[in-house]
C-alpha cells in the first residue's frame, strides 16, 4: 500500500446564486448575500488521488472556510503525512475526529482519506460506509421563506419539474407563516408532500402550538422540522402526540451522542443529518442507524456541499437503512461549483457504483 506523500488545502468562500431567506435573519437568509464556507483536499498517495470537502455553517459550527483549512495544515496534516493510506485512516479515527471542534475541516479530511482508500481498493465508497441498500435517491425542492406569492409560485413550478417532495422554510412570523404553508398545501397534488423548516423559528410549544392547531392534520404535511429551541426537546415529542403531526429535530442533532438522546428517550419522529456538524460520513451512517434501531427514518441534508461533497454524501445515502421521502442537496443553490462531473437536480437521482467518490474539482482550484 502506498504512503501519502503529499496533502494539499485550500479555502474557498462561494456565494449563493438564489434567494434563501429562513428564520436566521443573519445566516441563509441573509439572501443574495450568504456566503458558504468550504475547504477542499487533496491527499496524494502514489499515483492515485484521494479528494475532499469540508462545509461549514458558521451559525451552528463557529467555522469558516479559513479555520477549516488552517486547522487541517497546521495539526492534522502532520499526523497522517509519510503514513501508508490504512494507518493514515486508523490515525484519523483515533486521533483526530477526538479533536474538539472543526466539523468541516474533519469532514473535508475523512472525505479525502476514504476516496484514496476505496481507489487502493477499487470499490466504491459506500462499501467502506456499510451495505448498500438503495440505488437510487429521491430529491427534495426548497423554497426559502419568500412571500406568499413567491411560495406558491415555486411549488408550482417543482411540481412541474415532477418533485414530489418540497420543503417550505419558515420565517418565524406565525401569522405570515400560517398563511404560506396553507397556501403551498392547497397546491400540492394527493401524491406530493411538504416538509416545513421552522429553524427553531417557533421557540416553544405554545407558538409552535398555534401553528400547528391552524394547519391541523393533512396527509400532504409529511413532518414538521426543529419547529423549537434545542433547549426545549421535550417539546418535539409534545408537538408530535398533541397534533399527530410528525417531527424531525435538526439543530438537536449535532452528532451520534444527542442523536442517541433523543432516539432512546423518544423524543422525535426522525432525524435530519448533516455531516457539516457532525464531521464525518462515518458518523452520518451510524446516526441513521441509531435511528434505525427504533424504526426511525432519517434525511440526509447536504449543507451547501458542491457536487463533490454531495456526490460522496450520495455513496453515504446508500447504505442508510430508512430514508424519508426526499433526501436533501443543495449543490444547485452555489453560484460556482467547482466539483466535477456535476451533480443533476433532479427529483430522482440514481446512485451509481464508481470507484471511490466518482467526482474530483476542476483544475484551477488548486493552482
């Protein structure tokens, strides 16, 4: 096995190219002006290449594209450098995911490492992750807490395009939000179904309560999403059993550890991942399934990831055990994507068997 000779990083900061207004009045929705944190790797081994991609969302992880990559260079890279490919792996998993912190720069590593592992063995990625269950994925469409018109106007259209889950984002104004989540449910045919997205934006039961009475019980409603504060968990269950409405916790969910909190105490109805926060496509596996172990399904959210980071987020979707309806990637919303081939929006998605990721960057993001 080959020695790694050589890790290259390198920071990069990509606007998005929509409009994506959420609850977080000064993150995503901030619109044209949110800026998404990446850093990308490139491990070399021999002749072959392993590639990577951290993301950051400095919201909920405190990291940006420069920590990410200062933090690989100056105390990762010297641990794995000069080491055969399965020690560097071994060292990684030991040493390096118990650094505190730098859930980016530790996913853009592990990424790297698994694409030159699977490529020293010739298998696709997924057969390191686990047993691959599905071949093919469904796609979710977002709509970001825009007007109503503008809501209703875009579900219409993912419609059309043949999506047959949206995810509608909420403000946090009830009233407002009442409003556009009714109105994008009355334009849904009977084999579509709405996720809607509070981001904490409810706070407590009583509010989260108030839209949920109003909207009450529709079979085209597929979950609510952390409709309150990650101090307030019990209120999930509580919002659950109340309305008969299903809820997902997100912002709860940072890795396998509060992930197996709320699955043994039961807390929620299912799980959204996101290897940004938790750092590891090896831990996004074993989140879905410790939420398999009580019949829980789980969906993968790609945090702004190009088509590199979402093409290995992909080979990771296919060993997870339950899968919501729809599962999420957000590659289309960048205004530049520097993974290569490109990954297509589109509401199925075949996953395919390639050697490792399947997906490098283009060339002049290393030069």
């Amino acid at each position: 096995m080959e020695k790694i000779t050589s890790v290259d990083v390198r920071p990069r900061e990509i606007p998005l190219g929509v409009h994506f207004p959420t609850s977080y009045k000064d993150g995503p929705g901030g619109g044209e002006r949110y800026v998404s944190h990446h850093v990308f790797v490139r491990i070399q081994a021999g002749n072959l290449v392993g590639w990577g991609e951290g993301t950051e969302l400095p919201m909920f992880t405190g990291g940006t594209s420069a920590t990410m990559a200062e933090i690989i260079r100056t105390q990762f890279v010297p641990l794995i450098v000069g080491s055969m490919v399965d020690q560097a792996f071994r060292v990684f998993h030991r040493t390096i995911m118990k650094h505190p912190h730098n859930p980016g720069a530790k996913l853009g590593l592990e990424m790297a490492l698994y694409d030159l592992l699977a490529k020293v063995r010739r298998s696709p990625l997924s057969e390191l992750l686990g047993r691959r269950r599905h071949d093919s994925v469904r796609l979710c469409y977002h709509v970001g807490a825009v007007s109503l018109k503008e809501a209703v106007a875009q579900a219409k259209s993912a419609v059309g395009m043949g999506f047959k889950t949206l995810k509608l984002k909420a403000d946090g104004d009830i009233p407002h939000d009442l409003k556009r989540i009714t109105a994008v449910l009355e334009v849904l045919p009977a084999d579509c179904v709405l996720r809607v997205d509070a981001n904490q934006g409810w706070e407590n039961f009583r509010k989260a309560g108030e839209v949920l009475r109003e909207v009450g019980w529709n079979r085209r409603l597929e979950y609510i999403e952390q409709p309150v504060t990650t101090d307030r968990p019990e209120d999930m269950r509580r919002l659950s059993d109340q309305f008969g409405i299903r809820v997902f916790a997100d912002e709860s969910v940072i890795g396998p550890r509060e992930a197996m909190r709320l699955v043994e105490a039961n807390l929620v109805d299912g799980l959204c991942i996101k290897v940004a926060k938790c750092g590891s496509l090896s831990d996004g596996v074993l989140i879905a399934n410790i939420a398999a172990q009580r019949g829980l399904s789980v969906t993968p959210v790609s945090a702004f990831a190009t088509s590199l980071g979402a093409r290995a987020e992909l080979q990771m979707v296919s060993v997870m055990p339950f899968l919501s309806s729809a599962a999420e990637f957000c590659q289309y919303m960048l205004a530049q994507d520097f993974g290569q081939p490109r990954l297509p929006f589109e509401p199925l998605l075949s996953i395919p068997e390639v050697v490792g990721i399947g997906a490098d960057l283009e060339g002049d993001v290393f030069t």
